[in-house]
C-alpha cells in the first residue's frame, strides 16, 4: 500500500538522523547540536522524500489518485458548471455511441456466417435494357452449378409470405424457399433438428418445413416437442424437422419458415423466367478476383459450355454478376451510415469547444489558484495533469449517462424505422460499441481538459498573484475563445445544410405523382394457399365475394383488386411479343417490367386516369381477352402508333394467346417514387387461365397471380371504422385468413420513403442539437465579454453613451463571429455535401434556396442568443460599476 511505503520510508530517515547525531554526541558534541548538525547535512527533508517518491514505481499511480479526487473534490464544488458540461458531454458522445452502434452493427460486424468473405451473391444483368440486377432463371442455374469451377457449392432460394396456423391466430409470415444445397454455403446447422437432405429438395419432395428460433418462441411457445410434429402452412400439413439458431436470417430478409425448394422439370424450359436468388462459397484456394475472370470467361461462351440457344448470356447485353453477399445486404445504406456518423461527429466536435469554451471562462475564476500551485512548485506538467484528470472525469461521467441515451435512442431508432436499415436485428451496445465509448470519452476528456492551459504561466507565479482575478484577459485567450465560437457556428451550419437538403429530398419525394389518388384509400392483402384453394375459379369466387361484401358496406364508394400493390414492388421483367414493333438490331428481345393483374372497377377505384381508349368492364368478363398498357409502355413499343386495338402476347410457350389491347393508363409509380416509370401490362383477373393456359396452381404466381391479392378500397370513413368491418367480412369468408398489413395508401407512400425520412429525421435532430449548442457558445462569449467589460461599460455610460449604442456594440460583437462562422461553414457546406448528391432527390448539393434558408435560420438563432447578454449590458449602472473599482 502507497501509505505503508511512506511511513517506511519516514523510519529510515528518522532512524539514519538519530545514528548521525549519536555518532556527534560521541564526538563531544551537546545532543541538541549533534540532532541540528544531523539536519543540515541530511538537507531537506520533504524534498527527499518527494525525490524517493519519484522513482518508485507506483508513484504515477499515487499522482492519479491524487488528480482524480481533487477533480471530484473540485467539480462537485461546482454544480452548475458540472452538470452544464455533463450534459452537453452526454449528449455529444450518447449521439456518436448510438450511430457508431448502428454503423458498427451493418457495416463493420461481419456475417453471421463461417467465412462470410467466400460467399458471393449472383445475378444477371440487362445492359441494353438497363437493368443494373435481376433474378436468375431456373435454367441458368442448373447451368452455373454444372459448368463453373470456382464455387464448392452454389444454393438457389426465393423469398416471399405463406400463411400460418399458429396456437394463437392466423399469422402471415415471411418464407425462404430454398434448397439442400444453400445449407451447404450458409454452413450454419439447425439449434434442433436437422436441415433439408438434397433428395428433399427435388421435385416431388415430402413436405418439411424448418422454424426460426423468434417464430418457434412467439407462435408455438418454445415448445419442446415441437420437432417431428406437423404445422399448417397455406393449408398445406407440414413436418417440423428443425429450429434456426437465435438471430438467424437469410440476407436480411427476416425468414419465419424455411420451405424446401422443389423446382419441376417442367422449369427447365423457361429461360426467360428470372426469379432465383443465388448464393454461392467460393472454395479455399479461390480468389475473388479469380472467380471474377472465371464467370466473365463463362458469359462469353456459355451457350457453347452449357450446350443451349436462344436466351444464353452474352457480353455487352445479358450477363451474369457476382458482388460480396454483405456488399448486396448493407447496399446504398453504406453511404447514408457514414455521412450520419460524420455529421454526429461534429457535434461532438461542437460540444467540445462549448466545452473549452466553458473551462477558459471557469480558468478566470481559478486564476490565483493556478498561481499558487505554480508558487508552490507545480509545473506545467503537473497542471496538465490535474486539469487532464478533470475534464476526463467529466467525459467519463457524461459518457456513461450518454451510453444510456444511445441505448434509448437506438431502440427509438428501430421502432420508427424497423424496415429502413439493413441488419437491424444486429443493432446493439455490444463490447465493440462500449469500447467506443470509452475511447470517445477519453479522447474528448483530455481534448477540452488541455483549454485552461492558455493561461500565461509563463509569466511567473508572482505576476500571476499581483493580477487582478476578475480583470482583463490576455489578448490570446480571446481570440481562441472568439475562434471556438465561429467554428461552433461552422460546424452547426455544415448540419442545418445536410438537414434543409434532406427535407427538400423528403417534400420533393412526397410531391411526386405516383399516378393514382391516394386520398381516402385504404388496402389490405388476402393470400389464398393453393392447397386450400387449388382451384382457380374457388379462388376467383372468393375475391369476388369479398368485394362485393365490401362494396355494399356504407360509405365505401369503390372496391376492387390488385396482384402488386404500387408505389414499390418486385419488377416482373417478362419476355412478351409485341405486335407491330420490331426491336434495333443487337438489342434483346421485348422485356415487359411490370405484370399487372387487377379485377373490374380497378381504375376508378384507385384514380388512375385512362389515357386513351376505355379500362375492363364487366363484360370483359366473358368476353375476347383484353389487356390495358402505360404510357410508358404505348411510348416505347408503340411510338408513333395508335396502340388501341394492337396486340401483345406473354411468351410462355405456343400455346400462349394474343390479348387485344383496349386502353393506355396513366403511368404508376410501381419501382419507387423516385424511380423511372417502367413498362406495364395490365390484365383481367377473370381472363387469366385463358391467357396462361399452360401454366396453373401454384406455378401460376411466376407469371402474375399466386393467389395473393391486394383490396384496394376508397371510402371517406377513418380507419377505425372501416377496420370492424373488413375483419368480419374475411373472417366470414374464411378463418384461417389472416388479414395482412391493412393501412391507409398515404401510410405505405409514406413506408416506401422510410429511409429518405430516416435520415431527414437524424440530420434534422444532429442540426438542432448543433445549433443548440452553438447558441450556448455565443451567449457564453457575450455573457463573459459584459461580465469584463462591465467597468469600460459604465464608463461608457456614465460620459453619455445611449443604451441602443451599448446594445449595438454588443450585437455587433455576437453577430461578427457569427458571420465569420457562416461563411466559412457555408464553404465547408459547398464542399462536403457534394457527398449527399446520391441521397438527395431533385435538388443539388449546393441549391442556393437552401444555402439562403440556413443563413437566414443561423443569423436567427445568432441574434436570439445575443440579444440577452446585449440587454444586460444596457442595464449597467455607471455609479455601481465605478465604485467596485
């Protein structure tokens, strides 16, 4: 123990003075001038001990003790300045703590997969067409797995929803088909049970079903037993033969139930059908780089390699792709996350010189301190030590009440936004997130502890003494503090920028014309299982049931159907003849975007204008097969034609028909509001067996109807009322049916911009706290400059000057520094939201509307915080201010 140490060392002293005296008293010396002469030539005492002190090894333990307490003892006799600075510290690092937690869950923290770096993800690509990804058809996949020799193993799944009969209710959940092979590249076994054998995953397959661990939990109450008993999944009888490990998911898709993937033979013809998603593991002794060279060697001459014509893969026009399965979850999210921890690094940023700021003005009040530590001995070192100790004790203390805002805010942050951010399962304050924190908050201590140390030392501890401790200030503290102030004032403008440019984004997005009138419409989804429902007029009757039940209920004024709901869906892209159009030459054959099945009554119940000719009437019913295209599609196939009357016919084998088409449709925004429109082909429920006559049952959804439909309904009734209804007329028609996502259309435009409103949210939230913080900075300085300035004030005022010039003074002063700050963050705003441009939607990185705005709002804010400390200047009384003097 650092005491034990110290009385030890004062007995050997104490006893090599008494042997020195004694050693004198022999000499014939009195015992008082033996103990005197014992003293003098031992020398100082203290000092030797300090000396010894010195070079013990616990010694720069014992100082950090000593600097820890003292700071304490110090802060806590400051309460108001302690809890100002702890706040705004926790604030700074809780902000940086939550967004490191999101940046580090989805973009550093790898796969939850062994070797997550050998798994690649494929898809193809339409160059001429411009389709940057799609699916990949069954064909070509069988294709890949026999022909390429840089993946030990390649996996095909899809992803889509089934119905469940859980303990409780009837549950819609989200599925992955796949097949015995994925297993192999995910290499990650079942908690119970077992995975899929490759003989199930065939053709003709038993029916298994595999759970995930939060589904095992919240439907079936974790129960034991569950393994080896049966499940309804869309009507269809199911074992249970294994449970996913906790937090286990494919790709980001948040599977419920894994289904065994069983394509037909009959899948092999259909070379143009995209939709397999494919994942492959690269072997061992495979690079990257060589699998690259490999798969662009196979697209030149696949049709060679794998023996086929027709729709093979060519270079310049279709091709396959492959990117890092992480690279493809994270996507444009990784741009978004960095910008968000960069603008919450400038708050800190900001804070900090708040911070510094703060302490420069406290070192005024603890000037004869600093001198008399410096009169007794302490160095600069020392000092910086103490005043080290300090501001890391405050940084520690604000982080750990800002780890507890990034916690809450994190949560917040999901519950929001659960669908914006990718791997959002993996958001948490885990040991690399802490580790930040207390890494971020020690950093920050010593930053802005180091501020009093601008205090001139230098000049000695007797000229530090004789100076008064309320007067004056060295003209280099001002400057650094005026100097903290602008950059505070920067750095704010840098966020209210990034802010105005999100929420231009934002409105301009909401602007956009999806082409319907989503006021007063509600929808909601009803998927039939094929198993329950193998019949196609079963489920057409069903659908027409329920529309009419909904169509006689008071104050709904139109009802209808539609297989994909705008304004975001899946693109079909589906090979189609066209009639009277010739493609260029070189380019691929007709590609159709979206395939669009609706029932009678769709356009008027969603508001989509008819263009030209006339929408499905209820004599289509029975009648010669009609379809309705958009504008985009009339444009682009049809350009200088009348498109009324022409033909299009789906390519899915001869005995696919020609449908006459009746009318052109106001384009709708089906890919995204802000996404170009694509081609569109609308078709009649009622007629779709005519249409697809080689195609039925569950095969059918590929090609534009799996028996889940879309209700669309407009009525000026609120929710609350409509929603009684609407259950009871499914729950009449069936109960197994779950009633899925029933919102108003405002809420999924709304939904669909989630992260565009995500980071207009955050940024907005960075800038306030910015300006905030700035805010503070300037009426601090004020504050202090009246509080120094308070004699030359009165003064001032006592040989006639009027109040407005003293407010004007003060004003000027606020707003100079303000200004300075403006425009240098304004430069600092034209160069890095250029940064932004991928995530802004029709406005510039440097619009001048916005760079106005936010002058406008910071020279607000700037003359609101100087207006308070200006006012107390002109209530300075010249007869109070001269007699402290």
């Amino acid at each position: 123990m650092p005491r034990d140490h110290d009385d030890e060392l004062k007995r050997e002293i104490q006893t090599h003075l008494e042997l020195e005296a004694e050693e004198r008293v022999a000499d014939g010396m009195s015992e008082a001038d033996a103990r005197y002469a014992a003293r003098r030539a031992f020398g100082n005492v203290t000092r030797t001990q300090e000396d010894v002190r010195a070079v013990w090894a616990r010694r720069w333990i014992d100082e950090i003790v000593q600097d820890v307490r003292y700071a304490l003892r110090t802060l806590r006799k400051a309460p108001g300045f302690t809890t100002v600075a702890v706040l705004t510290l926790a604030l700074g690092i809780g902000a940086n703590t939550a967004m490191f937690s999101v940046v580090n869950a989805v973009i550093l923290k790898p796969l939850g997969y062994p070797h997550p770096e050998q798994l690649r993800f494929l898809t193809t690509r339409f160059e001429r067409q411009g389709v940057e990804q799609s699916s990949v058809s069954a064909p070509e996949y069988f294709e890949l797995t026999e022909i390429n020799r840089s993946f030990s193993v390649v996996g095909a799944f899809t992803i889509g929803e089934v119905n469940l009969a859980a303990l409780d209710r009837p549950r819609r959940v989200t599925r992955a088909t796949v097949n015995a092979e994925l297993l192999e590249v995910l290499a990650v076994q079942p908690e119970r049970g077992r995975w899929f054998r490759r003989d199930e995953t065939r053709a003709n397959g038993p029916a298994l079903v595999i759970l995930s661990h939060e589904l095992w939990r919240s439907a079936f109450g974790a129960r034991e037993n569950i393994v080896g008993r049966t499940i309804e999944i869309d009507g269809l009888t199911r074992e249970v033969i294994g449970i996913m490990p906790a937090r286990f998911d494919l790709m980001d898709n948040r599977v419920d139930v894994w289904l065994p993937l069983q394509l037909a033979p009959a899948f092999r013809q259909f070379r143009e059908s995209h939709f397999l998603n494919v994942l492959g593991r690269l072997k061992d002794e495979v690079t990257a780089q060589q699998a690259e060279a490999e798969l662009a060697s196979l697209v030149a001459n696949w049709g060679e390699r794998a023996g086929v014509r027709g729709h093979v893969f060519k270079r310049g026009d279709h091709v396959m792709q492959m990117e890092p399965v992480q690279d493809e979850i994270v996507g444009s999210a990784r741009r978004a996350l960095w910008m968000l921890q960069a603008a919450v690094a400038l708050v800190l940023l900001i804070a900090c010189a708040n911070l510094a700021n703060l302490l420069l003005a406290r070192a005024e009040t603890r000037r004869r301190e600093l001198a008399m530590r410096a009169a007794l001995g302490a160095g600069r070192r020392r000092l910086l030590a103490q005043f080290t100790a300090e501001g890391v004790v405050l940084s520690l203390v604000g982080g750990t009440i800002g780890l507890a805002l990034a916690w809450a805010g994190v949560r917040a942050l999901i519950v929001a936004y659960p669908n914006s951010l990718p791997r959002v399962a993996d958001i948490a304050i885990d040991p690399a997130v802490l580790g930040f924190t207390l890494l971020v908050s020690v950093a920050t201590g010593v930053a802005f502890g180091l501020a009093p140390l601008l205090h001139p030392l230098h000049q000695g501890p007797s000229g530090l003494l004789n100076e008064r401790a309320t007067r004056g200030s060295t003209s280099t503290r001002h400057a650094v503090r005026r100097a903290l102030v602008a950059a505070e004032v920067a750095l704010a403008v840098v966020l209210v920028v990034g802010a105005g440019l999100m929420l231009r984004t934002v409105m301009n997005l909401m602007k956009v014309d999806p082409g319907f009138d989503r006021s007063r419409l509600v929808t909601f989804g009803v998927a039939l299982p094929a198993s329950t429902y193998p019949n196609f007029d079963e489920r057409l009757r069903l659908y027409q049931r329920l529309i009419d039940r909904f169509a006689a209920m008071p104050g709904v004024e139109r009802v209808s159907a539609v297989s994909g709901l705008p304004p975001q869906r899946e693109v079909n892209g589906l090979g189609t003849d066209i009639e009277g159009y010739t493609p260029p030459p070189e380019t691929p054959r007709n590609w159709v975007d979206y395939y669009q099945t609706v029932t009678t009554g769709y356009f008027q119940a969603m508001g989509i204008p008819i263009v030209e000719g006339r929408p499905f009437e209820e004599t289509d019913r029975i009648g010669a097969l009609v379809a309705v295209v958009n504008e985009t599609f009339a444009r682009r196939f049809w350009k200088d034609l009348d498109p009324i009357g022409r033909r299009v016919r789906p390519r899915f084998g001869d005995g696919t028909p020609w449908v006459t088409v009746v009318g052109v449709a106001k384009d709708v925004k089906q890919g995204g509001v802000d996404q170009a429109t694509g081609t569109e082909l609308y078709f009649l429920l009622e007629q779709l067996p005519q249409i697809f006559p080689t195609i039925s049952g569950p095969n059918l959804g590929d090609w534009g109807h799996d028996g889940n439909m879309n209700i669309v309904l407009r009525s000026a009734l609120p929710m609350a009322t409509l929603q009684p209804p609407i259950a009871a007329a499914v729950r009449e028609a069936d109960p197994s049916l779950p009633i899925i996502r029933l919102q108003l259309m405002d809420e999924v435009i709304s939904g669909s911009l989630g992260r565009p409103r995500m980071l207009m949210h955050l940024f907005a939230g960075f800038a306030a706290l910015a300006l905030l913080l700035a805010a503070i900075g300037t009426y601090g300085v004020l504050s202090y400059l009246v509080t120094e300035r308070r004699r030359e004030i009165g003064i001032r005022m006592a040989l006639g000057a009027k109040r407005e010039a003293v407010l004007r003074s003060i004003m000027a002063h606020g707003l100079k520094l303000t200004f300075i700050g403006l425009a240098a963050g304004l430069a600092g705003a034209l160069a890095l939201t250029r940064l932004m441009e991928t995530l802004l939607f029709e406005v510039r990185p440097t619009d001048p509307a916005t760079m106005v705005s936010v002058a406008a709002v910071i020279t607000l804010v700037a003359i609101i915080a100087c207006l308070v400390p200006a006012h107390r200047a002109t209530r300075v009384d010249p007869i109070a201010a001269l007699r402290e003097e």
